[in-house]
RNA sequence: GGCGGCAUCGCCAAGUGGUAAGGCACGGGUUUGCAAAACCCGCAUCCCCGGUUCGAAUCCGGGUGCCGCCUCCA
C-alpha cells in the first residue's frame, strides 16, 4: 500500500516516493507567534500532524521540521517595500514589551495548544531569528547568482524575471501577475513583482547587521534557509495553509531554487482555510476561536482535534459550536468503546479468530482511505461502522484485546481515542453540594419528585446530574 | 482583470462509471424510579438542463449558486 497525496505543485495524486529511500523529510509551516493561534491556525497544522503520524506508522523514517516565525512580516502597505511595519513590533508597541517577550510568550502558547490537541513532537522547532546567519549567506549566494539585487539604504530584492519558473506553484506567472496588476510601482525595484529578501527601516526594533546595512529579513526567506538548514537542498513535504501558496510558497521555491541549493520541496500541501459560521473568521464577526476559548467552553482537546481533524484538508471546512458538540459525542462514543473493551479484556475468554480477521479488513479499509491523500471522513466511516459491530456483541478477553488493538491503530492517527480526560479543576458552591447530597437523601427515600426537582433546580444553574453505578456525578452544562 | 475550488439527507460528510458510507439531529424501542449514557431499529437518489454509456452523484457541454487566492494571513 502506497500513501498518495496531492501535490499542490503539479496538481495531481502523486505517490509519496521519498528522495532517500525508506526516509521522508518533511517542513510544516509553522505558527507566527505575535498572537494567540486559532482553530484555523491549527488545522493546517493538524494536517502536518496526521501526515507525520501516517509516515511513522507507515515505517518511515522521519525528520519532522515545524517553523516558529518570530520575526513577524509586513501589516501596512501594498508595497513591497521596507516602509510597512512589522506585527510583532505593532503587538510589542499596543503591549509596552519587547518584542522577543511577545514572541516567546505566543512560542509557548502555540506549544501548550499542540500538546492539548496531542501533536506528536516534531524533530525540531527552528525559529526565525535563530537563523539570521543562514538566511544573510543564502541571500548573498542569490545575489551572486544574479537572482538579487541591492538597493542602497533599502535593501535587498529578489529579482523574478530572473527566475523563469516563477509562478510554477500558485499559476501566478509573471504575465499573470502584469495583467492582473494591483501593485503598486516602486521605482526602486526593477520591478514591481519583486519581493524583498533583506530590508532597511531604523524604526524597527528587531535589527540584525547584514553586508547591506542594518535590518531584518525579507518574509520568505527564513523558510527556505531553514529547511536547507535541516532538511537539505532537496526534500519530501512541505505543508502550509491555502494562504500560504502565494506569496510565500511562490516565493520560497525562487528562493531556493535560485540559490542552487536544490530542487527544494518535491510534494507540496495546502490545507484550505476554515470558515465560522459559515464565514470567514474575524474577531469583529464573533467568529474568532483559539484552542483557549474553546477549552474554557468546557470542550477536551482531544474533541477538538477530532473535530478539526474530521474533515478533509483540502475541503473547506465550516466550524461551528453545534458542530464540535455533535463531533465531541461521536469521539465519546468511540471512547466509551474503549473503556468498556479495556473493563473485560482481562476476563478470561479467548480469541474469537473470525472477529480477528473481520478486524483486519477494517483496518485494511481504515488505512486505505488515510492512504488516499488523508481521507479521514472515509476512515471514520469506517471505524464508525466497525464501532457499533463491536458495540453491539462485546468482545471478552483476548478477543477484546484485539478489538482494542485495532482501536489502538486507527488512534495512531486520529491521536483521539487513548488520551486522558483533563479534569478541570472545579467545584461547586455549599449549596449546590447540597442540593445534591439532598437530592440522593430523596432518592434513598424513594422520593422521587422531590429528586427530580431538585435535578431541575441543578439545572438552571447550569449543572447536570447524572446517576451512574457509583453514585451521582455533576458535569457543567456547556 | 488573472488564478483556483465547491454544489450529496435538517446539519457535517464519504463515495469519482455499476446501482447512495459514517457522524450529529430527529422518530420508535431495550435499559433506567425517572433521566443520562450505552445498545437496537428507522431515516436521501446526489443544484438545474442537455449529452456520452447497457449503466452516471461520478465523464462531457451549457446554466445557476457559493467560496478562496492574487496585499499581512493557516
């Protein structure tokens, strides 16, 4: 069985074929840390997720490079010039702190919402301004190879014309921009479709010294420096948001490829964005979540994993509320299935070797439909529907131990159904306790009406009861 | 103006030539003091019009509608 995926570059299913047999390399594009990340953010990075998890379960070796960008890009202006200012600076400015602060502070925001949403660890984190060097030698190696140029006191631009392949990935070719032309003319630049690779502005507060002055780098080329920094001139993957295709991804591959390093990235991945509510998110719609709003709304990371998970990447996906409480009962229901697997596992009953070999063609299906370039609504279907079969006639013993073999194997992927709860800390008011301890007073007196208005009154205040075999338990109505 | 995507049950969503997966919601039932949870049963012919084919949600042509990118953005 071979992973086939689609290669946003060619636009086509291509057959993950790694450069060096048996060894994928693969680059995520990674969270700008001026603000908190949102649910968006992190379903495109839950696609670099699920594929890292696929390569690994599929034997792989991997090297796994996610990218902190911590020196934040332009806000202003729609030129491309050294005139904009940079968001990190902007936040830092609103916030009174030093930009790196801010940057470390989201950096560990961004780590904290990755290990709620159970990422697996990639290899490494490397961050922007950790790799000023690198990117300083390969500008300096696209100007030697006529791929840049230096405009005194201002910078540095890449020169498209020079790159005759500009355009490849996002049908964004040089004809196609001139005619679509809604830049605006900078004189200093040979042409407006340049993009800066190195720029002067004093009033920036993160600087660095460069061969052309004090600065900071352009956009895009952090990510080419330190892919080829860890993954070599020429690798498997790189992922990104739809976003991201042009022009940072355009502008990588000229980058790169200009300076001779390599092919660069031969398959290329684009999540498309999520929409809220039907619209793009905005913090003036109410249509703006981090991974935060929607754990303080009482939601277990791992439902919003299913839940962000749940959707092909390449499908635009519509978040809403109802929706997450709609998937957060489907992953429950999974979940129940386990426990109650893992209660008799133990007992003594042996193989049930037709349930074996049922097991195996789900999984065979399960794993055909994530091989099909990530076809997780399919591979949930199908889980789905072995679910209510096992649900149905409980396995005991070794058999159980089988049924959650499997169950164990489709959560390499899904990361959704072994995680542990996270209890919030929490407790009621005295008189909500004893409302309930009341309420248990009543049901041992058989005093029925007497309980069940006072599981009413519980309700109003946003408490749900429920009786279970060891008592009551309270959970807050969400 | 340029580039690209999508339209399948109330909602989400798979299926890409062989006769409509799955989830949520909903209705009925088992269980429960009653509930909840769990489990069982039920629940669509695929935007419109033409065409190709023995056969189309799936291919082709034409409509209609929606969306993304082209500027910081996952």
């Amino acid at each position: 069985m071979t992973l086939r995926l689609w290669n946003s570059l060619d636009k086509k299913l291509v057959d993950l074929d790694p450069v060096i047999p048996g060894e994928v390399r693969m680059y995520n594009c990674g969270p700008t840390v001026y603000s908190d990340p949102h649910i968006g953010n992190f379903r495109s990075f839950l696609m670099g997720d699920l594929l890292r998890r696929v390569i690994d379960q599929r034997g792989f070796k991997t090297t796994h490079v996610v990218n902190i960008t911590d020196v934040g890009h332009l806000t202003t202006d729609d030129v491309a010039d050294a005139s904009g200012e940079d968001k990190l600076e902007k936040e830092a400015r609103e916030q009174g702190i030093d930009p790196f602060e801010i940057a470390r502070k989201y950096e560990e925001v961004f780590h904290t919402n990755a290990r709620q949403l159970n990422f697996r660890l990639a290899h490494e984190y490397p961050r922007a301004t950790d790799h000023i060097p690198e990117m300083i030698e390969m500008i300096e190696k696209l100007i030697e190879r006529g791929h840049a140029y230096e405009v005194e006191g201002v910078g540095v631009y890449f020169r498209v014309h020079s790159f005759e392949k500009y355009g490849c990935l996002s049908g964004n070719t040089l004809e196609n921009l001139e005619s679509g032309s809604r830049i605006a003319v900078d004189d200093r630049k040979e042409s407006p479709h340049d993009f800066a690779l190195w720029k002067i502005d004093e009033k920036h507060l993160m600087q660095w010294d460069s061969p052309w002055g004090r600065g900071f780098p352009g956009w895009h080329i952090e990510c080419s420096a330190m892919s080829y920094k860890y993954l070599g001139g020429t690798f498997d993957i790189h992922t990104g948001g739809e976003d991201n295709v042009f022009p940072h991804h355009e502008c990588e591959i000229a980058q790169s490829v200009g300076a001779g390093v390599g092919e660069f990235a031969r398959i290329w991945m684009h999540a498309r964005h999520l929409l809220v509510d039907g619209r793009k998110m905005a913090k003036s719609e109410g249509t703006f979540f981090t991974i935060k709003d929607l754990i303080e709304r009482g939601f277990q990371g791992y439902e919003i994993r299913y839940s962000l998970i749940s959707n092909h990447y390449r499908q635009p996906m519509n978040f809403t509320l109802e929706g997450l409480e709609g998937e957060a009962k489907a992953v429950s229901r999974l979940r129940v299935l386990r426990e109650k697997l893992e209660t008799v596992a133990d007992e003594d009953f042996g193989r049930d070797q037709e349930l074996l070999e049922s097991l195996d063609s789900t999984r065979q299906a399960f794993d055909a439909c994530i091989d099909d370039d990530l076809n997780l609504s399919g591979a949930l279907g199908v889980l789905h529907e072995r679910t209510r079969l096992l649900g149905r006639e409980l396995p005991r013993g070794v058999a159980a131990g089988d049924a959650l073999e499997f169950l164990r194997h489709c959560d390499e992927i899904l990361g959704v159904l072994f995680v542990e709860e996270v209890v919030a800390e929490d407790t009621l008011s005295g008189e909500q306790q004893s409302w309930i301890d009341q309420r248990e007073a009543a049901r041992e007196n058989r005093e029925w009406d007497l309980a069940d208005s006072l599981r009413d009154q519980l309700k109003e205040a946003g408490i749900l009861v429920e009786d279970g075999p060891d008592g009551p338990t309270w959970t807050r109505i969400r």
